[in-house]
C-alpha cells in the first residue's frame, strides 16, 4: 500500500488544516500486494545525505561495508575489536534511526517524539512521566512534544493534579498513518532477516537493554577521572 501527504478534508476546521494525515493511496501503480515503492534516488541520496551529516556530529562511524556485517568469529582482543565495534554501530545505527524518523514524520507535520508520544497515548490517558518510560525518552523531551501537540488540539489535559493527556480525535486520526510508517520502517529496515533471525535479534537487544544501567554506574563512576594535577 502506497503513502501518500493530503490536506485535511474540508469538513475539518481551519485551526486543524495545518496537520497532514497519511492515508492509502488506489493500489493502482503499487507494488505487488500493495506494497509501498522504494524511494527514488534523489530521496535515498538526501537521506543518507542528512543520516552521515549526524553520524559525524554524533561521533559514530564510519558506517560498515557489507563485507564487514558478518559477526567476528572470536572475541579475542574484545577492548580494541568487536566490542568497540558494537558500540559504534549501534551509536550509528541510532542516529540514522533518529534522523530517518525525523524526516518521515515531518512529511505528517509531526516530530518522531511527538508521533511516539500520539502511539503511546493509544493505550490511554498518561502523564508525560508515563509516556517517557514507555518510549524510553527523557521527561524533558515529552513535556516540550506534549506542548507542541496540545498546541495544535492533538492531545488533551485532563483535569486533575496527575496532569494527564489523552489523543483528541484529531490526534487518533492519526494514528493510522504512524503506524504505517512504523511498519514500513521496520520492513524496510529488516530486509533480508528471516522471522528466526528477526527474533533473535529481539532478543539480543533486550539482553543490551538489560545491560544499559551498567552504562551509567560506569559514567557516574570516577573509574576513568582524569588525573589532577
């Protein structure tokens, strides 16, 4: 099924104009089963464009050749080889995930914390404190795309002290297109896994995750202070 950017329809009011959805397009011209259509040279060249600009801002890279993607058969020398290596892709791979986002949900008016925070709502009325463990973002982030969205009538505060929003009907509108492209992402992104190695994969980055507070012990410990003079 192929994605396109309409204007809201007339029937909504003018405030609610500036929000684009991201509705099915006729399967006509798509893809065998309906299938999005890869992007054309000039979007893959922007894109890797704009992922290698922030890849050197964040200091990761370079990005591996293909004849590098295969695991290392030993972990012998793992402080100066595979682990470094680990660490640096996955610090690439995150970036372009970041800025991969960023750019497709611009194409629905939307920041890809604001559209994790519109998904997140799905489940029901959160307070931004919520949200932020659910997505695994800082508070601060949430409290400035809730702002952003209830700026634009997405979201709604409830009343109460818990300071909890919930999705308007504008904001579950579009929630349809975000998890369109979230799938499409993710396709597109495990392209060439099989389900077996997909779910292994799973598995592996929950086993990091787990290990994440490791990370900051690590950082808030005085291991590797710099001498003073």
């Amino acid at each position: 099924m192929e994605l396109r950017d309409v204007d809201a329809d007339a029937r909504r009011p003018a405030k609610y104009r500036h929000v684009q959805k991201i509705i099915p397009r006729s399967r006509q011209g798509a893809g065998e089963g309906g299938e999005l259509r890869g992007p054309g040279k000039a979007t893959s060249a922007a894109a890797e464009k704009l992922a290698t600009m922030m890849s050197r801002r964040a200091g990761v890279g370079p990005w591996p050749a293909a004849s590098e993607a295969s695991p290392p058969s030993s972990r012998q020398g793992l402080a100066v080889g595979p682990g470094t290596k680990i660490s640096a892709r996955l610090g690439a791979l995150s970036v372009r995930m970041v800025a991969t986002a960023s750019a497709t949900y611009a194409r629905m008016g939307l920041g890809s914390v604001e559209a994790r925070v519109l998904l997140a709502l799905v489940a029901g009325p959160q307070t931004s404190s919520q949200i932020g463990k659910l997505i695994g973002v800082d508070r601060a982030a949430v409290c400035r795309a809730v702002s952003t969205l209830l700026e634009r009538d997405l979201v709604l505060k409830l009343d109460g002290r818990a300071r909890s929003v919930r999705l308007t009907s504008e904001g579950a509108a579009l929630i349809e297109g975000i998890n369109q492209v979230t799938a499409e992402r993710e396709r597109r992104l495990l392209d060439g896994f099989s389900d077996q190695e997909a779910a292994a994969l799973l598995g592996f980055l929950g086993r990091l995750m787990l290990n994440a507070p490791a990370l900051a012990e690590l950082a808030e410990s005085r291991v590797f202070e710099a001498p003073r003079n």
